[in-house]
C-alpha cells in the first residue's frame, strides 16, 4: 500500500514539474517577437523623435531578423558548452537587458538594443524545438502548438498595447519600447526556478551530426522556415505602417495588427493537431500559404472597413505556416539532437532569407513613395513558402 502511494506521489510530481516545465517555456517564447513589433507600432513616431531616416527604418525592422540568422548558429555550440537549459536562461536574461537598452533616447542605443535583443531571441528560437522533442515527446504537437500561440500572444501584446500603454501611463518613446523588458524578465527568473529544481543536461557528451547541410530536404525544411518567415516579419514590421499610411490612426491599426496576431496565436494552437492527423503535411502547408498571401492582399486594397475581416484570414494562414514550419523541424527528425541541429540550419539561413522581406518592403517604399509594389514581394514569397512546404511536408525524415 504504501508503496503504491509513493508511486502514485512520484507520478504526480513528475507530472507537476513537466506542468511548469512547459509554462516556462511558453513564457519565454511569449518573450520572443515584442521587440519586432513593439518598434513597429511606434515607427512613425520613432522617426519623427529621433530624425530616422526611410534607410533607417528599413534598417530597424530588419536588423533583428538579420540577427536572427546570424546568431542561431550558436545555440547548438553554446549548448553543448553551457547546457540547453542553462543557455536558455543566458539568452532569457540578456533579452530583457537589450529590450531595456532600447529605451535610452538614442539611435546608437536603440540599434544596439535591437541587435542584442535579436541575437538573444535567436538562441531562444532554435533550442525550443529541441526541448520540445526532447522533454515532450509523447506531446510534440500539443506543445509546439502552445509556445508558438505564445509566440504569437507576445507579437499581438506588443502591436496593440505598446502605444495605449504609452499614452496612459504617459511614458516617453524610449520607455514605451522599455516596458517590454519586464516580462522578459521575468520569464528569466522562472526559468532560473526551473533551472536549480530540475536536473540539468548540461555537460553530457553529445554526438556530432554529419550530412545536414547536404541534405535536400533539410533545405526545403529551411526555405520553408525563411520564406514564411519574411511573410511573418513583413507584417510584424509594416502592417501598422502600411495601415496608417492608408488613412487609419495609430491605436487602430496596431488594434487591426493585434488581432491579426491573435489569430495567429489560435491558429498556432489548432495548425500542428490538424498537421499530425493526415499521412503528411504538404496540402496543409500550401494551403496556409495560399490563406495568408491573399490576405496581404486584401490588406493592402480591400477598402479599409473590411481590414478587420482580412486581418483574421491573414493571421490564420500566418499562424498556420509558423506552426506547421516550427512542427515539421520536429517531425523530420528523429531524435532530440537532430532537431536542435535541424533548427539550427533552418533559422540560420531561414532568418537571414526572411530579413530580405522586410528589407525590401521598407525600399519599395522609399523607391515609390507607397506600398502598393509590396504586392509583387508578397505573391513570390508566398510561391517560395508553398513550394518548398509541400517539399518540407512529405513524410520523410532527414538522414543526417
């Protein structure tokens, strides 16, 4: 008898810890995107305050996509060395020093904030999927599913709060784009709970992984990740600009943002079950591709009084690609390792791929003086994105 009641009193810690197992890392993926969009809902006046020119918030909405590829690298490397979970709670707390840089008034700090920040977020975004395979295997989609609604929540939060936050508390420009420092820290600090209750992996001998970069479908898997993702950053950083420049005012818009995302966020939740229940995942991925560019299309000359209605069918065929993109790096792999190495390769070259998106959005408009040409951008990536997601989604795993 009391031999059953240990059992049962280990069973129910062990499910208690893999509870707040998972809310940790939901919360730090909820930490992930308030610094792309935070800056984006605010660009007008970040320009007006600090003499930013059209080049510069080109450079401004890019550079954190840029860091993103640059620094995924990394996390594989730093993880080995320093252990995932002790990485994890490095890239957690130096997120929330470079999103707190950015509110000093000034444009070397601002940049500086932002790259540091993106760098951080990098390593974030690779070892997930990683831990997700590694602690969660029998919960893949469940939980990919929840930290990428996460993902998404922390992009909507920051759309549509980051200016009436602003405007209540009667925060400066630098302090409104501060404030998200703070639930970044504290992510960091539960972490740092699960961190010393939890037994580290840190120091176990890892095996090397040979072949990946070869590999045909690790490089749909990656295309897949980079083309989806420029859709995704072109809205993180223009959508708000591109409907005030229509005629909408700022706190509307970044409403309009918001709830895009929020769809996002629910997609994210229903995409990876709906992913798993069919013999793979290609129909899916082209389907959600086809869903968000037509979208961005409405978006960008549907009158204004439906911009409601095309931002839920936008952030339902964006949610669903981020999802799935994020779900096929898990099912492709067959094991732990492979995974973080597989999203390592796919956010390297995935994210410096999708920085050219908004690069290019923010030139079309300095070459032409609006956002209609943005269009043309739109369709392509959303070729790329549907060919190389049915490639992605064939059910195969990657031999490496």
């Amino acid at each position: 008898m009391s031999q059953q009641a240990s059992v049962a009193t280990g069973a129910g810690s062990t499910s208690i810890s893999r509870f707040f197992l998972g809310a940790s890392l939901v919360l730090i993926a909820f930490n992930l995107r308030p610094v792309f969009s935070s800056a984006s809902t605010l660009l007008p006046e970040i320009r007006e305050t600090l003499g930013l020119s059209a080049l510069g918030a080109s450079v401004l909405t890019t550079l954190p996509v840029v860091c993103l590829g640059l620094f995924s690298p990394l996390a594989p490397r730093m993880s080995q060395w320093m252990g995932t979970e002790r990485t994890l709670l490095f890239a957690v707390l130096l997120l929330a020093c470079g999103t707190a840089l950015r509110g000093l008034p000034s444009l070397p700090f601002l940049f500086l904030g932002t790259a540091l920040a993106g760098a951080c977020i990098a390593v974030g975004n690779v070892l997930l999927p990683g831990l997700v395979k590694r602690d969660f295997p029998d919960r893949a989609a469940l939980m990919t599913g929840c930290y990428t609604m996460a993902l998404c929540a922390g992009a909507a939060g920051a759309a549509g709060l980051t200016l009436p936050i602003k405007q209540s508390l009667g925060l400066t420009l630098g302090g409104a784009l501060a404030v998200w420092a703070v639930p970044a820290l504290l992510a960091g600090l539960l972490w740092l709970f699960q961190l010393l209750s939890s037994r580290s992996h840190a120091g176990k001998a890892r095996p090397r992984t040979h072949g990946l970069w070869r590999n045909r479908l690790a490089w749909h898997i990656t295309l897949f990740m980079g083309l989806q993702s420029a859709l995704a950053y072109c809205v993180f950083g223009w959508l708000v600009p591109i409907l005030r420049e229509r005629g909408l005012d700022g706190v509307t818009a970044g409403a309009i943002v918001s709830m895009s995302v929020m769809t996002q966020a629910a997609a994210c939740l229903v995409a990876p079950h709906l992913a798993v229940r069919g013999r793979d995942q290609r129909a899916i991925n082209v389907g959600f591709s086809v869903l968000a560019v037509v979208a961005l299309q409405g978006l960008l000359f549907a009158p204004l009084w439906s911009a409601w209605f095309w931002a839920v069918l936008q952030g339902m065929g964006q949610g669903g690609l981020i999802a799935v993109a994020l779900m096929v790096i898990v099912l492709r792999a067959r094991d732990a390792h492979v995974a973080a190495q597989l999203s390592g390769m796919a956010q390297c070259v995935g994210y410096l791929l999708a920085a050219i998106g908004p690069m290019l959005v923010g030139l079309i408009h300095g070459w032409t003086g609006g956002f209609a040409w943005s269009a043309v951008l739109f369709v392509l990536l959303g070729v790329g994105t549907a060919v190389n997601g049915w490639f992605a989604g064939r059910a195969l795993h990657v031999e490496a």
